[in-house]
C-alpha cells in the first residue's frame, strides 16, 4: 500500500473539500411556506421527507439536480437550492 507523503495527504484532503464543495449543494425548506403535499418527496425520495407534523425535510443534500426539479415543482416555492 503506498503511503502518502504528509503533504500528499494535506493536498488530498484540500482536494476532496474542493470537490465536496462543487458537487453539493445547500438544499433548505421554507417550513413557514411547505404546505406538506409530498410532491418533492415523490420526486426525489433520497433528498427530501415529509415529517409527521406534515412538513417538508432534507435528508440529503447530494443530488442538486433532483432537487432544482422539486423546487420547480413545488407550488408554493419552499425549496431553496443554493448552488
Ligand atoms: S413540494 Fe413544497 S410544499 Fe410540497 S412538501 Fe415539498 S416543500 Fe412542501
């Protein structure tokens, strides 16, 4: 197994912070606005989940494109997708 050099494994962990910054987005709920109609649940199952007090909530912010399409979809635009 090879054995990074300690600046290797500073640069690595630079790299992979980067790459977690492009890749993931800043996904949130407006829960004063979710009006609770599961249609970003039925969209992406892996992003959000609706909450027995019939709120929207995020459960995983890895897969921005899926949840720009439920913010389209949502009726009352209570997702947020910061990019
Ligand atoms: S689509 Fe909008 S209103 Fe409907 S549950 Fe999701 S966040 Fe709430």
């Amino acid at each position: 197994m090879y054995n990074f050099p300690k600046d290797d494994n500073i640069l690595l962990i630079k790299n992979l912070f980067i790459f977690n910054k492009l890749t993931m987005a800043v996904i949130k709920i407006d829960t004063d606005k979710c009006i609770g109609c599961g249609r970003c649940t039925e969209i992406c199952p892996d992003t959000f989940n609706l909450t027995p007090e019939g709120k929207a909530e995020v459960i995983s912010e890895k897969d921005k494109d899926c949840a720009l399409k439920a913010s389209d979809q949502c009726p009352v635009g209570a997702i947020i997708v910061e990019e």
